[in-house]
C-alpha cells in the first residue's frame, strides 16, 4: 500500500526548479562567476594550416607586453585526453591538425591583454598536405591525419584502424544480404549527404581552473554537461588521482551534446598548471566565432543504403555505409557511429543487414556528442529511402512503414527483441493531424504543397556500465535536499527528481531542491547525455528517497510504537490514524528520536540510491550481435505539412505533429518542452543549417552572422506535439528518454514532405531555399533526384 | 575594444575632431562600425559619437522640398514615420526587412549608406528615389546625388573633412501617388544580410507612370537600371513579353558573387524573379487605384 | 587607456560606472555585477545582452557603455518589485514553461517588455517581430509565444512600479 501523499508528485504540474532565478537573470552561469583581480585570461594562439609541422613557437615578443604573464605550449603539456580513445592534444604537439587548433595558449592580467598578446606570438610552420573529405579519408590512406592510431589507449568497445583515418568502425553482420537482394524484387540504392552542424547553444564554452600552489590540488568550474566526465578524464590524462580535482559545474546555458565530455577543461588546466601559474585562477572563455573551433561539432555524414524489397512491400535486407566526417578526434565522434550502427535498421524489421559505419579522420574541426547522437544522420538518411522504397512498390509511405515497423518481440538489427512500443497509434495519430495521404491544396498561387512523415528511434548511447548514485538529505524542518550530478541544463531534470522524491516521501515539491553538480559534495553519475537522466538518475533518486522514507517510517514507528505499515506520510506530515497522531517532519530528522526507552535513535536521515543499467551486452565486434545491445528504445514520429514557394525556394512549414513513446511522463511540462524544442531545432538544422570550409580547410561560418539558426521568424507553425505513455519494465516509473529524441527526424520528414510537393527528391542537407530551387529547376528538366 | 572616444555635440564639433584626428572613425548607430572592430576588419584608433548631436537626430520635412533623414535617424525612426511610409512606402519595407527591432533601434539609415556595404537594404530604396546626401565640412557644404556618393564597396565620396549630415528624399510632384516594393532574398526572415535586394518604385499620375529600379547586393555599387526603367516608362504597360525583356536586361548589368551565402547562379535568378515580382506588384496596385 | 565615470540610472537607482571608451555597455554592466546581460555572441546577433534604455529596447553589446550617461536603463533585476515580486512578464515566462536552460531569458524578457509597452495587445506576427532578434535554441519559441500572449493579459501599465515599494 502506497504510504505517501502528494499532489506535486509524478505527473503533476509545477513550477520548475530555478526557474524564478532564470526569469530575474541572477542565477549564475560559468561566466558569470567572480574570482576578482587575482583572476587570469587565457586565449590561444590558432594554427592557420589545416595540417602543419610546428617549426617554432617564439612567444619572446608576447611576453614583452605589460600584462602577460606566461605563454603554454603543447610541449610544456603534451598530455592526451579521451573518453573513449585518447586521440586529442589540448595543445598541439609538434603538428597542427586542423586550421584553428590551439598551438599555443597566451596568459595574461586581462582578456584584452591576452587578445592582443596572441597576435605576437610568432610561430613558423611547414605545411603539410591535408584531407577533408571523409569519403576520401576513408579510402585513400595516402595522408594519414592519425599515424599512431595504433598507439592510442582505448576502450574495448571501440575498433579503430591503425594505418588508415578510421577512428572507429562499427559492423553488423546479419543473415545474407546478397541473398536477400537476390530474392527481392527491387532494389533501391540512395546515397544522402550531410555537412557538419554547430550546437548553436546560447552559452559559449567557459572554464575556470585553479590549481592550488600549497596542496597541488586542483578546482575546476566549467560548463559541462557531466562533471564526473571531465573530472574522470582529466584525472586519467594528467595521471592524477581522482579526489584530488574538483569539479564544479555551474548551470549551463544549453548543452545539446555540446559540452559532453570534456571540452576546453584540459586546455585551460594546461595554464593553471603552468609553474608560472602559481595557484592563481585562470579563466578560459570561448567567444562565439572560435565556438566550432575550440569543441564538438556533429558529424558530417555520406549515408549509402541500398535496401531490397519485395513485392508485397517487406523488406528483405539492407547495406548500410556511412562515412562519419570526425574531424581530428575521435575520441567522442567514434560513438555517434556505433550508435548509429547498432540501430542501423532504424524503427523496421530486416532480416538481413549488412552495416558498416565508419568514423573517418579528416583535417577539422572535430566531431562528438550531438542531440540524437548518431539518429538524425542515420534517419534523414534512411526514412527518405525507406519513402523511395514505397513509392517502388507502389505503396502509401505510411503504410510500408507500418508493415515493416519493428514491432514487440521482432528482433532488431543486433539481434535484440524490441521491447512493446506505441509507434503504430503515435502513426495514425501523425497521420490524422495533419491530414496525410490526403491532398491539400497550396494556400497561394506559385505555391506547391506537401505532406510527409518519417519515424524516430533511439537508444541511450553510453557504456554497458553508465552507472547514477543520489543522496536525499532530509532537514531538520522537514525540507530536502537532493544531491544527484545530472546536469539541468534545461531539460528539467531538477523538477522531475524534486516531483519523485515528492511521490516517495509524501512532502511537498516546495520544500524540496536539488543543486548543481560539484564532485566534491555530489556522489557520481556518469553524464548527463543519451537521454538516460530521468531514467537512470530517476531510478537512483526514487531508491534514495526510498531509503530516506523506510528510515523515517522505521523511527517513528518504533517511537510512536506502532508497526511502518501503520504510519502515512501526507504533504510533509507523518500520522498514524490508528493512534490518532500527526505531526510535521521536523528536528527529528537530523537529531534523531528520544525512543520510549530513554535512548535516543537515528540521526541525520541520508537516503542513497545508486543504478546500473543490469544487462546490456557489447555488441560483437565481426557481427554486432547482442542478445541486449541496449537499455531500451524510444520509438515516435513526425509529420510535416508544408509549402514551396516555386519561385524562389523558401519552404513555409505550416504544421507539423511530433509524438513520442515517453513511458511515462514524470514532469508533463517538461516533455512537452522537450518536444518543441527539439522539434524546431531539427527543422532548423533542416534547413538552414550548415558548417563550411574553403579548400584550405578554413572555416566560412564560424559565428551567428554567417551559421544561421531558427528565430522566432521560423518557428511560424502549429506544433502539435503529444506522447503515448507504454510502460518501460526497467524503469522507475515506466519512463524512458525523450531529450533528444524530437530532434532525429524533422528533416526527412520535411525531405520526404518536399518530394510530395515537388516530384523530386533532394539527396542533401540543409533543405536551403538554394537547394531547394535548384530542385524546383531540376524537376522542370523531368529529373528525379537533385545532387548538388 | 581599444578606442578614444569622443562625443561633440555639434556638427561644428565634429569637424574640429576631425581635423585633429584624421584617420577617426565615425559612429552613428554603430552597429557596423563596432562589428567590424571587433572583427579586426578595420582599425580605430579614435572614434567619433555623433549620438549627442541634436541636428542631426531627427527626420525632418522641408516643407514642398521633401525629407531631410538626419545622421542620427534610426530605422525605427524611419518605420514610424507617416509621411514616409506614404511616399516612400519601399524604404520603409526595406527598414522592416533591416536586422530585427533591437538593431532597428539603434542603426541609422544614413549609416547604412556610408557603411556603403553592397547588400546595405536601405541602399536601394534611396536610390529609387533619388535621394541626395547632404554633407557638412571645413569647406562649403555639398549635396550629391547618391547614385554618385558610393564608389566600391565601402568607399563613399566622402571627404576627409566632412561629414553626411543627412539623406533628402525629393518630395513626388503635387497629384503623384507612389507605389512602392523592397523585396529581397535572405537565408531566413530575420536578421541576415540580403543576397539579392530589389527595389522597384513607380510614380503614378493618373493613368501613367514613371519607374525607378534599383538593385542591391548584386553587384559592387547598389544601382539603378536605367536601360530597364527607360524600357518600362515607354511601354506605360507591365506585362509577360515587356518582362521577359526586362528582366534580362537586368540580369545582364549585375555581377553578383558566389560567398557562403548564396551563389552566383541564385542570385541571378533571383534577381529575374523578385525584377518580374516588385514591377508586376507596382504595376498592378499603381494600376487598380 | 583612461577610465571614465558614467552616471546614470540603473534598475531606478543612480549609479555610477568607471568604464573605459571602447567597453561595451554589456562588459561595463557585467562588472557592476548585473549578470542577467550575457555574452552569447558579442556582434549583435543572438540577443542574450538585450536591456532597455529609456523606453526602446537594444542590444548592450552594441552601445558603447559611456553612451548612457544621464540615460535610465533596465535590466530583468530592475523588473521585480522590492517586495522581490516578479513581473508579470516574468511570471507568464515560468507558468507557460518558457524557460529551459535560461541563458537567452533575462533578454527575451526585456524584449517582450519593450513590445508590450509599444503593443500592449500584440498580435502573432508582432510577437514574432518584436522578439525576432531574440535566439532560443532551447524552447523553439513556442512557449514563449505562449508566455506572451498570457503576459500581454495582465500587463497594461505598470501599475506597482517596479523596483520601488
């Protein structure tokens, strides 16, 4: 029997945690911290080559200048850093690998000093030929950007190619795909493209650190998705042990996959650990035109699939091979391609997959964590070809994919059965909202109107043993505190913990709070990343409130002299109705209870709570099999109604439906907002969005003037987003990720909703209102598919 | 930012500053001039804050003349104003188009035209209309025609010692109604730089008209076709065949480039299609009033 | 370089500022310790600096900081009463759940004060306007559209002014 009141547990509406703050502007971001004049500037000094042996560095001109204290460079901090491949040089040691590396880093009494400062510093270079197309890496291993691949540390689960540019390769072998193309009766084969894309988060990278000059111990305030990761990491490459850095992770203004793993924390460290430091704090802030420079950028994909069909619509097997563009690490990027990989049959059943996806090394700026991490590159690609697919069998797009759907029990392409999902009502509801397969007309003459749907699949994309701990502190007045790592970037995190220790102890979501995440106070958590927070992290909150719960029912029931199933806590009283007592949670909870014996009991009530996902098996490195390559699935849709203006190019999106296998919905809010965001952000990226480089590998784009992202301007459609609630089994509530989710598939939806009005199918993203006019031309010449 | 700066509060003032410090930068709204600072595109190492200068604050109207935009005149200035939304309806649009509210606020439409960047949205408009840039200096003041007034991207006619007090929009002649279209093609609707701005203006007296086309960020120096006008004006008539001739007359006098932004085959085509639009659009509203 | 005291009225209180020529009025209020004002880009473009400076709204990384001598300027801090009320607007902000990672929030707020009080009731597209020079990669503006048009509801003239009991 449920012995907890709430109304602001699961599911409720609240008012979000920190909320208040963000709406007066006093809560403070990394930048916004004050260390006062003892503080340093640090700003670095690029390499203008995308691929250059450093000659020299000749600093003497820099350190001239009043102000400028010492200048770092890689040789003074030749240390390699990785989460899963240490393949990344803070500082470029001996070669420069991509035009904007840091080859050297300027410390000085002010940022503008330092600014100045970098421009002195005199570096020669012999250039060196470089690679940028991964398609070309990938094969030609003529310019290795990587010659010691083989030397690099890694984890098991990562398969990189000494002697090429493949940091990564990941396989599926499964069944007989010749066979299966053999026996179907077409065979499509599509190629997509994809440049890079850029975060876009309002808050550009910034980092503090401190090492203190008495003890060696070293202090790390950053913005950082994942405090633990960055401690971990660091830790691991300076060959520290770990107790002896803290990491204080301030709120961040936007993560996205951005500020995973560690970013700029071990260049800035490379100053506070310089001897000329001398324990003063130094300060590392990224301004936004070097943002792309200085971290992740999503992968640039080339996807080739070729699929075989048969007649009667089912899918007889499929080849997969995608070059993923890593840039010059990947030390992150390698994981977005098993992700991709071991879901390689996206939301379908295919008995026969043949998959490779490659991480390829190339001369840039270098590729990581991205919401959706892996599926929005996989899906754009894979749902236009699953809708070219259905138009060769003659068949409406919706229902091909309904009858190939992967459904309960059928297994996926490692081999994992799919677990029960409500993708089939989340279609029909896709395609009763926005009218699909029924023809509409254009709104305005010169306009042509379209329809489309694609489906969206992922995974939580992290290690087999990606573990999450929480300590509930219970005050004496009754209030809680809850110490749990997860980065609330936004997503809601904080309000959705505060409502499940609301549900498990019966207090009020007022009296309750969570802070952000500080290695030194906070118990560990892998990352805040893969959509695995409310679940995973939710899961160790919901036993630590527990824990905390069972003490306080066990202590007053032996004070009170009853049994615990007796007692009820309600709204943040404890009452037992059989005794007729009730009382408020107070002083009790931290000195302890006076027993009817005379002894007093108890004490500080601390509740802990820790998960570890139980099951999940590596896929196999030859085949990709695993009888449980991942925790769970999420699984939803979106549908795009739209309109081209012929004359120019400019698509109007008119509305678009988006919905979600949640599980459960612990913070409605939330979800909600998760929904929409994501949601605008793929359409942004669909068709706006775009990283680019000259033949030297210089940058075009590399701040809001030139890399545009949605303004309220685009964001001119209805939304209608909505959730299917079937449960998880392992789960605390029966919930499952949706962070990232309604980012993978805005932009095949809009693709496959472009061939609808226009008869021609664009092989390329971004959806640009060039792009899209160049189509509108083709299709006039009687072409079918547009490359540019 | 590493800069004296200096704030007079007369015209006067600034020429004095000027002539101390010649290679001083000017700042109206600043909203070009601090980016490209910032940027390192250009150096400074005093700059001139005309903010505080009431002459040149505001729109004012020459009474039958036209419509002094002083110095200081935003663009939201500029958007508000009535007797400019009705004769220069195409200015207008081009201010709305401009950026977003918060730069409207602060950018000038005079600093727009000394910015004299190509894809500058004001450009065009003014051009259309024939404005007049009226400067002040150490020597006698001189009003130039701003078909004149830019030279090369960046490069105005300005000289060392003066200063552009204000753009004069000529008022349309007693019983002309003004149609006006700024159109224009930009990655998305707000705040990015045009990659194709067309600007078409007709003068309608009764039944006849007179047309004024200008482009932007299509060539070096915003311009007017002249030979399409000349062409439009004698055929008194819009229609598919005059189109089709203008239109690639006006494809043949723009040399637009290829940049991350769009390339050279869209814009030109862009420029065949917002021509067709802006004259189609005047032509028939001009013709139903 | 020289420094040079501004005087103004910040947030309805006078304040003084040391600032140098070429410091943007988003650095100089930054180290007075009014933090709401951030730097998302610094080139005018994202909007995470918006303040209000008599009655328009602009964006701070743009205006020169000695550029509001004499001049009132508000902040997201100067919208709650001394009671520590929060605005109207803010209030609409966090019941439509407008707010997700909140670094784009103090100037999306103080963008919608400056169109409220030029459009107490404004429509779709003058929202979408007024707030166009405004990035969220965050919320996809939907919410906040939401949070407007609830705010616009409320809001008519200040009728507790704000900052002062």
């Amino acid at each position: 029997m449920k012995q907890t009141s709430s109304k602001t547990g699961i599911g409720a509406i609240v008012n979000r945690q920190y909320d208040d703050q963000k709406a007066v502007g006093t809560l403070q971001y990394t930048d916004d911290l004050f260390f006062g004049n003892h503080l340093l500037h640090a700003r670095p000094v690029r390499s203008p080559h995308a691929c250059a042996q450093i000659l020299s560095i000749d600093a003497s001109e820099a350190m001239e200048m009043e102000g400028v204290i010492f200048v770092v460079t890689g040789t003074d901090f030749p240390h390699r850093f990785g989460l899963y491949l240490k393949d990344r040089y803070p500082i470029a040691v001996d070669q420069a690998r991509y035009m904007g590396e840091p080859v050297a880093l300027v410390v000085a009494e002010s940022e503008e000093i330092a600014e100045r400062a970098r421009e002195k510093v005199n570096v020669k270079y012999k250039p060196m030929p470089a690679v940028l197309d991964p398609v070309q890496a990938a094969t030609d291993s003529s310019i290795l950007v990587h010659p010691e691949l083989g030397q690099y540390e890694k984890v098991s689960f990562l398969n990189p190619q000494p002697g090429t540019n493949l940091g990564n390769w990941f396989k599926i072998r499964r069944g007989n795909v010749e066979q299966a193309f053999a026996e179907a009766d077409f065979v499509v084969e599509e190629e997509v493209r994809c440049p890079q894309i850029a975060h876009g988060f309002l808050e550009t990278h910034c980092c503090i650190s401190q090492q203190d000059l008495g003890s060696g111990e070293i202090t790390v305030w950053t913005a950082a998705q994942s405090a633990f990761a960055v401690r971990e990491i660091l830790a691991d490459g300076m060959k520290m042990p770990q107790n002896k850095i803290r990491v204080i992770a301030p709120p961040i203004g936007g993560g996205f996959g951005g500020k995973a793993g560690m970013t700029i924390e071990a260049l800035c460290l490379s100053a506070s650990t310089h001897p000329k430091a001398r324990g003063r704090p130094v300060k590392l802030f990224v301004p936004r035109e070097e943002v792309m420079l200085s971290s992740w950028v999503r992968q640039a994909y080339v996807a080739r699939i070729k699929m075989g069909v048969k007649k009667d619509g089912k899918i007889t097997g499929i080849h997969n091979t995608f070059y993923f563009d890593t840039g010059i690490s990947a030390e992150y990027g390698a994981n977005p391609v098993r992700s991709a990989g071991y879901t390689s049959t996206g939301t379908y059943y295919i008995p026969n997959v043949h998959t490779d996806c490659y991480a390829v090394y190339t001369h840039k700026p270098f590729g990581g964590a991205y919401r959706g991490f892996g599926l929005p590159e996989l899906m754009s690609a894979m749902e236009v070809v699953i809708d070219i697919a259905a138009r060769k069998v003659k068949m409406d797009p919706l229902t091909f994919r309904t009858i190939n759907m992967l459904k309960e029990g059928l297994p996926t392409c490692t081999g994992m059965p799919m677990a029960p999902h409500g993708l089939e009502q989340i279609s029909e509801q896709i395609k009763e909202r926005i009218g699909l397969g029924e023809d509409a007309a254009a709104t305005a003459p010169g306009r042509k109107r379209g329809k489309g749907i694609a489906f969206a699949i992922k995974a939580p994309a992290m290690p087999a043993d990606a573990s999450s701990s929480a300590i509930v502190k219970v005050n004496g007045d009754g209030t809680v505190e809850v110490l749990a790592a997860t980065m609330d970037m936004g997503q809601g995190a904080y309000t959705a913990y505060a409502q499940i220790v609301s549900e498990e102890m019966g207090i009020p979501y007022d009296q309750i709070r969570c802070s952000f995440p500080d290695t030194q106070s906070h118990p560990y958590d892998w990352q805040t990343v893969a959509s695995r927070s409310c679940w995973s992290m939710g899961m160790a909150v919901k036993r630590a409130a527990i824990d905390a719960r069972e003490q306080i029912l066990q202590l007053y029931a032996e004070c009170w002299q009853a049994e615990p199933q007796d007692l009820r806590i309600e709204y943040g009283m404890v009452l037992c109705e059989r005794l007729e007592r009730k009382e408020p949670l107070d002083q009790k909870m931290t000195n302890g209870f006076l027993m009817p014996d005379g002894v007093l009991k108890g004490g500080p009530i601390i509740g802990k709570g820790r998960f570890i996902p139980p099951d999940v098996v590596y896929p196999d490195s030859e085949t990709g099999q695993s009888p449980k390559s991942v925790v769970h699935f999420t699984l939803g849709a979106v549908g795009v109604d739209l309109e081209v203006v012929e004359a120019t190019g400019e698509v109007i999106i008119r509305k678009i439906a988006a919905g979600y296998d949640v599980g459960k919905a612990i913070s409605p809010i939330n979800v909600r907002g998760q929904i929409e965001g994501g949601t605008v952000q793929g359409v942004s990226a669909a068709l706006m969005e775009g990283i680019y480089y000259n033949t030297d590998g210089k940058l075009l784009n590399p701040d809001f003037t030139d890399y545009k992202i949605a303004t309220t301007k685009d964001a001119n459609f209805e939304m209608d987003v909505f959730w299917e609630e079937t449960p998880e089994a392992l789960s605390p509530y029966g919930n499952r990720g949706v962070g990232e989710h309604s980012m993978i598939s805005p932009a095949p939806a809009i693709n496959n909703a472009l061939f609808n009005a226009l008869g021609i199918r664009i092989h390329q993203y971004p959806l640009s209102r060039e792009r899209v006019y160049g189509a509108i031309q083709a299709a006039k010449r009687g072409e079918t598919d547009y490359f540019d | 930012m590493d800069f004296a700066l200096l704030r007079p509060t007369s015209l006067s003032e600034v020429l004095e500053m000027m002539n101390e410090y010649p290679k001083a930068r000017l700042k109206a709204g600043g909203t070009d001039l601090l980016v490209w600072i910032k940027k390192g595109l250009i150096s400074a190492d005093h700059v001139i804050d005309m903010g505080l200068i009431p002459e040149i604050k505001g729109i004012i109207p020459n009474e039958g003349e036209g419509i002094h935009i002083g110095a200081m005149a935003t663009l939201s200035d500029v958007i508000c104003h009535s007797a400019i939304q009705k004769d220069y309806p195409d200015l207008t649009q081009a201010c709305r188009m401009h950026s977003d509210p918060l730069i409207r606020n602060q950018a000038t439409v005079v600093g727009n035209v000394c910015s004299a960047v190509p894809s500058g949205d004001c450009i065009p408009p003014l051009l259309a209309h024939r404005a007049l840039v009226h400067t002040v200096g150490s020597k006698e003041p001189r009003v130039m025609p701003l078909e004149k007034w830019i030279i090369a991207p960046r490069t105005t006619r300005i000289l060392p010692e003066e200063v552009v007090s204000s753009v004069f929009l000529p008022q349309p002649e007693e019983g002309i109604r003004v149609v006006g279209r700024y159109l224009r093609i930009s990655r998305r609707k707000a705040l990015d730089l045009a990659q194709v701005g067309v600007c078409c203006v007709m003068e309608w007296k009764k039944s006849s008209f007179q047309t004024y086309l200008s482009y932007g960020a299509v060539s070096a120096v915003p311009f007017r076709c002249l030979e399409a006008e000349q062409i439009i004006n004698e055929a008194q008539r819009v229609d598919e065949e005059l189109l089709q001739f203008v239109v690639d007359l006006a494809v043949g006098s723009v040399q637009p480039i290829s940049d991350v932004r769009a390339s050279q085959e869209y814009r030109i085509q862009m420029v065949r299609e917002l021509t067709r639009q802006a004259l189609m659009e005047c032509y028939l509203e001009g013709r139903d009033q | 370089m020289n420094r040079y005291r501004v005087r103004f009225v910040l947030n309805h209180q006078p304040t003084q500022m040391e600032v140098k020529d070429g410091q943007t009025l988003l650095r100089a209020l930054r180290e007075l310790g009014v933090t709401s004002v951030k730097r998302g880009c610094e080139e005018g473009e994202c909007g995470a600096c918006t303040v209000l400076i008599g009655s328009k709204a602009y964006k701070s990384c743009m205006i020169l900081a000695r550029e509001v001598e004499g001049k009132e300027v508000l902040t997201s801090e100067g919208l709650v009463t001394v009671g520590s009320k929060l605005h109207p607007i803010q209030k609409a902000f966090i019941e439509e759940g407008a707010i997700q990672c909140g670094f784009c929030t103090p100037g999306m707020i103080m963008a919608t004060y400056a169109l409220l009080m030029e459009h107490p009731h404004p429509s779709k597209e003058e929202i979408m306007d007024g707030l166009s020079g405004n990035l969220c990669r965050c919320t996809g503006y939907s919410s906040i559209f939401r949070a407007v048009e609830k705010a616009s509801k409320i809001f008519d003239a200040p009728q507790e002014k704000e900052g002062e009991a």
